[in-house]
C-alpha cells in the first residue's frame, strides 16, 4: 500500500506518520529528511523540487511506503490514498507558537491553511480529491484510528473542512 500524508506544517503529519507507518509496517519516507541529507533547499528554506523529484525516483519501484511532508502536494507520487491534514487556525497557531515560530512564518502558515491550499494542490497534481481530516480536536491516536478504518472501508471523505470564512471573519 502507498500512503501520502501531506498538510500545512504543523498539523501533525510527521506525529500521525510515524506510528501509522509502524502499525502499517510501511516504509517511513520524510520528505524533510530528503531534502536535509541531500541539501536541496537554499539559504532561505526554498527547495529545489526538481532536485527533490530526482531524489524520490526510486519509489517508483516500490509498492509499500508512507510518504510524508508538505512538499508531497507539490509533485507528483505514486499513491493508493492521499490524506491531507487540517488544523483550525486558532490551534495551528498555537502549535507553531509553541515551536517558536517567527509571526512572519505563523501568518504565512495560517494563511496557507485558510487558501485550502494543500487540498486544492493535491487536486490539482493528483487529479483526485484527498480525504481531509481534521486534527484540531482529535488526538494523534484518534486521527490514526480514522485513517485506518478510511483506507480500510475505502472511505471517499473523512471530514468536511473549509476554514476560507475565516479570511474575512478573522479567527
Ligand atoms: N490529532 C493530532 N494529530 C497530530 N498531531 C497533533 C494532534 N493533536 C495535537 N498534535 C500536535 O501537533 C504537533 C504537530 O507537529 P508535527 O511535527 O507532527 O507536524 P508536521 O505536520 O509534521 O509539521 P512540519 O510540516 O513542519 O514537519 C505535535 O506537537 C503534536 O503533538
Ligand atoms: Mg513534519
């Protein structure tokens, strides 16, 4: 089974990964990682996303893997399940805060969220809909206990998430 995780940083993706990939027995492939060992991102954090592509050709060969990394909306990779990972706002700031995040980089991330951005890539790049869901009141064991009974139900939805009201209520 190939899996893609992808989300907004900081809604949980690396958290819910790496136990989902255990209980899976999957192959774990940060994409952060990748882009760390083989230093395809410059000095101010932009990646090189063809170098990138060139790095994660070998997973084509493969049938079994967990990827995960914001980055997985950007490019194509072969997958049996998308899942796009959403968080409120108010809780994604909290989070990023907590990581001590500049405001610059808080906003730019919330703002992110708030487009819909990941999804409507995905969309975009994959041509099919991600299932989204939802980790702002859910916790990480929870969030990986959905996902597990969508991919084995097959679930077309999870949860139903649109923060875009919030660009102009505030939040
Ligand atoms: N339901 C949940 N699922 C996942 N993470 C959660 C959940 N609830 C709270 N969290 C917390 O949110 C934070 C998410 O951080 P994590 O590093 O997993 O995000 P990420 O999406 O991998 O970010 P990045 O793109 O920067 O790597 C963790 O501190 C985690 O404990
Ligand atoms: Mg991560």
């Amino acid at each position: 089974m190939r899996i893609i995780i992808t989300g907004t940083p900081g809604t949980g993706k690396s958290t819910i990964s790496k136990s989902l990939a255990k209980e899976l027995k999957l192959e774990l492939v940060d994409i952060k990682k990748i882009v760390m060992a083989k230093k395809l991102s410059n000095k101010k954090h932009e990646v090189d996303i063809r170098k990138l592509v060139g790095a994660m050709r070998s997973l084509k060969n493969k049938k079994n893997y967990l990827v995960e990394g914001h980055l997985a909306c950007e490019f194509f990779i072969p997958a049996d399940f998308i899942i796009v990972l959403r968080t409120h706002p108010r809780v994604l700031q909290k989070r990023l805060k907590k990581r001590k995040y500049n405001k610059k980089k808080i906003q730019e991330n919330i703002m992110t969220e708030m487009l819909d951005y990941c999804t409507q890539r995905v969309i975009q790049i994959y041509k099919k809909k991600p299932l989204e869901l939802d980790t702002s009141r859910r916790s990480p064991s929870s969030s990986i206990e959905e996902i597990k009974k969508a991919i084995k139900q097959k679930k077309k939805k999870i949860d139903s998430v649109d923060y875009s009201s919030l660009l102009v209520e505030g939040y």
